[in-house]
C-alpha cells in the first residue's frame, strides 16, 4: 500500500471505532439500566473491520441479530399497533429470554422481597396457595413477556442516530476534503 492508501486505511479505522463508539453511547442513553451486554457485542466479531476489496474499501460492523428490534421497536398485538414494521401477531416472546432479562435487570423472587421487607405480612397468592420462588418467577417473566406481546417495544433509534444520511454524507466531505489531490493523481491521464 501506499502511504495515502495507509493514511485512508487507517481514517477508515477511526470512522469505524467512532461508529461502535457511538453505537454503543446510543444503548446506554436508551437503555440506563441495563449491563451493556449488547453494547460490548457489537464490532465484537470483527478481526479486520476495514479490508481492500477489487472496488475499493470495505467497513464491517458486526451487530447482534436483534439489532434491528432494538432500534427500530416492534408493534404490539393489541396496543401500538403501527409502531413499526416488526409486530407481535400470535407469538409472545420465549419466556427464556425474558427470564434472562429479569435476572440481569435484578428483579426478584418472591423469598428475596420478603426477607428484605422483615415484620410484613404477605400473602402468596389470592387464594392463599403456596407457591415455590421458581413459580413465582415463571409467573412474573409470564406476566413481562405477555406485557411486551399486547404493547410492543418501543425504539431506541441507537442505529439510525449514529449512520444516517447527515453522517455519511459528513464523513464523505471530510474524505474529500483530505483526499482529493490522491484522487486526483490517481486518476490523472497522461
């Protein structure tokens, strides 16, 4: 490579880590409560983010595959139903995930609400019943799951803040700003 071509890889290089930056910003201003788990993924998979293809340059950013839920939202079964083009139409989400969900979030069994709340009386269920703190939390990660199905998610736009038409087209001034006279040289016919 030649230096211009090493100083544009290496520009390539900086837009790419301010995009996983800005990715993963995003997340946290939507999502403050969460571990950031889905934030430390992204670009995660990618040994070399920038390669030299036949047609020039190509940037590769590795997302999880529910990126798009994430950013765009999903339209509930009953309520928001024009929320997104993804919606809920006969299947809730697993209650697996959402289990997961509760157990990164800290919400908790039963027991451990009790034991932090020491002298108030509590009924297990309405009619009395005893139930075990792993029903309990079946119960409440069914009650969340069905929750999401009939109103949806809503977006979080994380993506389209960060790529957007004003941002590349940005991007592409300053790449023009810096390169031109290369581009110029390159193609100049003799």
């Amino acid at each position: 490579m030649t230096k211009e071509q090493e100083l544009l890889f290496k520009y390539l290089l900086v837009y790419w880590q301010k995009l996983i930056d800005g990715f993963s910003e995003e997340l946290k201003n939507a999502y403050p409560g969460s571990q950031g788990i889905t934030a430390a993924s992204i670009g995660e998979g990618n040994n070399n983010p920038i390669t030299l293809t036949s047609n020039g340059y190509k940037v590769t950013i590795v997302m999880p595959s529910y990126y798009e839920y994430l950013d765009e939202g999903v339209s509930g079964a009953k309520y928001n139903t024009n929320r997104s083009r993804f919606k809920y139409t006969n299947k809730m989400p697993p209650i697996s995930v959402i289990r997961k969900f509760m157990l990164n979030r800290g919400i908790n069994s039963w027991e451990e609400i009790k034991s932090k709340n020491p002298g108030r009386t509590y009924k297990n269920t309405r009619s009395g019943k005893k139930q075990s703190a792993e029903e309990i939390r079946q119960s409440i990660a069914f009650v969340i799951a069905k929750s999401i199905y009939n109103k949806g998610t809503e977006g979080s736009n994380f993506y389209t803040n960060v790529i957007n038409d004003k941002s590349i087209l940005a991007f592409e001034e300053k790449l023009k700003a810096r390169f031109a006279n290369y581009v110029i040289d390159v193609v100049k016919v003799v």
